[in-house]
C-alpha cells in the first residue's frame, strides 16, 4: 500500500453505489480503499458478498465507527440510507477527514424541509450550512475548499444539468417546469422489498411518488439558485425494468422566441469544457445505453413552436453519475487530482 495514495473508507461499501465505488476506486491510480464498512457483512470477506471482487479485494468488511476512521483515511465515502451520515458526523471527526456523503442528510438548507419530505429528524444541523452541494460542473469553486460535501442525488443531477442553461440565462418559464424521469431498478437500492422483486418489475413500468417523491425540493433547491426565483415544479418519476440508467425529459414554457442554434449556443457556452456533460447532436435524443456504465451524462433539447414550449432531455449511469463516480469526482477536486482520474471508462454496449 503506497503511502502516497489517498487513504479512502466506504461507509456502507456492501450496497449498490457502495460497490460502484468500490470499482471505480479500485481503478484509480491515487487512491485506494483501506475501509470496506458495512454492518450487515461484519468479518465477511468483500469478494464473498461481491464475487466480481475475487482475487482483488481480500479484505474483509468492518463496522461503520466513524471516529475510528476518521483517524485511519483521508476521505469517508457514506453511501447509507438518510439519517445515518449525520448521526455520525461531528466537529471532532470533521477536524481531521473529509466526508462525501451520499446520502440527503446535506443536500437540503432548510433542515425543516428535509424533515418534512424525509420524514425523519436530522441529527447534525449545524453543518447544513457548510456541506458545500457537490454539482461538481456548477460548484467546483465550492467543492475545491470543502470538508464536507453532499453528493448530489441521481434524479437531480440529470434534471438539474438538463435544465441549467435555460433557467440560469432565463429563457424559460420556471413555474411551467415539469420533469417525467425514468430509472432502472438499482436505483431504489440493495434492500429487499417486494415491490423489487423480480415478478414485480419485470415486463412492467410504473410512476412512483407521485408529488411525494424526496428529489422533489432538492431539484427544486437548485433550478433557484440558477434563476434566481423560487422555483416549483412537477416531478415524476417512474421505474422501468432495467438494472441502470436514469433518463429525464423536462418541459418548460418559452418565455420569447428563441432559434435552435441560439439555445445550442447556450447549451455550449456552460458544458463546452466539460469532459462529463455532451450536449448532442441536434434531434438526437438522448439514450440510458450510450452512458451506460460511465460518468457522462447526454443532454439535449427540441423546441416545439407549435406550442412554444422546450422539451429538455438527459441521460445517465444512475449508479456513476447519479451516485459513485460524482463522488470520485468530487473527492479529485477536493484532493487537487485531475478531475477526470478514475472516471474515463467508456460507456458499455451492448
């Protein structure tokens, strides 16, 4: 083990977006994982619960004391359920390790909000205001200097992106928004549960959280913050029976005449430079098989004059983009790596 590669733990490794961080990590040239945590796998070899691991990863899983480990790493990755990342976190462990949480303990400002859509009490509200929301294109300045990151989650990542341009510049209406998303099944986690099953999933597709879904107020957070407005919009997501991808068409009312090439130019002016954003060709929609497996994400738009209205598309790897690779991606600002180390994979396919 090199002493000069970042020392990361994985809080919760055993769960999808766990063991995708555990992946991309695992291909990453300056870091390496020394902590593989996962309560319910204690003393278990991480290959025996991930056999695509046999014969490169032999340690075996440890408990989630976070104390402990904050003097053992550099970086905690938390890829938990929500309230466990800020039952844990403190000033004392926050002193001496930085923390990308996974989870939406720190996405949301407004600790009354998060409770009321997640339904829980938050545990840490006093780094609220600090964990720094870790969009890595739009808060990279942010994320560079930040102990405490919260990654975004996967439904707002691509709304958020898909839409950025139109609302930072004001071209669209922003109380006309409403977002139809799709993912695959990983998205809803490694926990069994009857609506997961096979039987359940395969050969169906249906809508969930139905104006309830907890993406709602943080896709909100954001399109505010880009057009300066409260924003409110209508969010819908549905699963569809796949193991990956997330893929989101987003309307929006026009607010003047704008031409194809304009908002294209738009478009480019934000995401140009950025290697993990590709804005498609025109009228190419974009697909969950061509990001499938990376840390890209496909944007695109169409304007529809007969009803002067713009219909914004995205799609993306829920479980790199959406979760694990913006975490790597996130922990490479906060380090000084190159942003894209461990992230160049190209998409899989078929």
């Amino acid at each position: 083990m090199s002493e000069k590669k970042i020392k990361v733990g994985i809080i919760g490794s055993t769960g999808y977006a766990g063991a995708e961080l555990v992946r991309l990590i695992m291909q990453h040239r300056e870091a390496e994982v020394v902590w593989f945590g996962s309560r319910s796998y204690i003393d278990k070899k991480y290959y025996e619960v991930f056999a695509n691991m046999f014969q490169i990863v032999e340690d075996k899983c440890l408990d989630d004391n976070m104390e402990e480990l904050a003097k053992a790493v550099d970086v905690i990755f938390t890829a938990t359920p929500q309230g466990l990342c800020s039952s844990l976190v403190n000033e004392a462990v926050l002193s001496q390790v930085k923390i990308i949480d996974l989870s939406a303990d720190f996405r949301i400002k407004d600790v009354k909000r998060y409770e009321e859509w997640y339904k829980i009490e938050h545990k840490s509200p006093e780094f609220i205001q600090e964990a720094v929301y870790g969009l890595c294109e739009i808060n990279r300045k942010q994320v560079k200097g930040a102990r405490l990151v919260a990654n975004p989650g996967c439904y707002p990542t691509c709304s958020t992106l898909s839409i950025y341009p139109l609302a930072k510049e004001g071209i669209i209406d922003m109380n006309t928004i409403i977002i139809d998303a799709k993912s695959g099944t990983s998205g809803a986690g490694r926990g069994a549960k009857v609506n997961n099953l096979f039987c359940e999933v395969n050969e169906n597709i249906k809508a969930y959280g139905v104006t309830t879904h907890r993406h709602t107020p943080e896709i909100e957070d954001q399109l505010s913050y880009a057009s300066g407005q409260e924003v409110r919009i209508n969010f819908t997501p549905h699963l569809v029976p796949m193991n990956r991808g997330i893929l989101v068409t987003a309307y929006a009312s026009l607010k003047r005449e704008v031409s194809e090439q304009e908002v294209r130019d738009l478009y480019n002016k934000y995401y140009a430079d950025e290697k993990f954003v590709r804005v498609l060709d025109s009228d190419v929609p974009p697909e969950t098989r061509w990001v499938e497996g990376s840390n890209y994400v496909d944007v695109n738009f169409i304007i529809d004059k007969r009803t002067n209205r713009i219909i914004m598309m995205g799609a993306m790897d829920n479980l790199v983009k959406g979760a694990a690779g913006q975490a790597v991606q996130n922990m490479n600002i906060m380090f000084g790596l190159e942003e894209t180390m461990g992230l160049e994979q190209v998409p899989l396919f078929p």
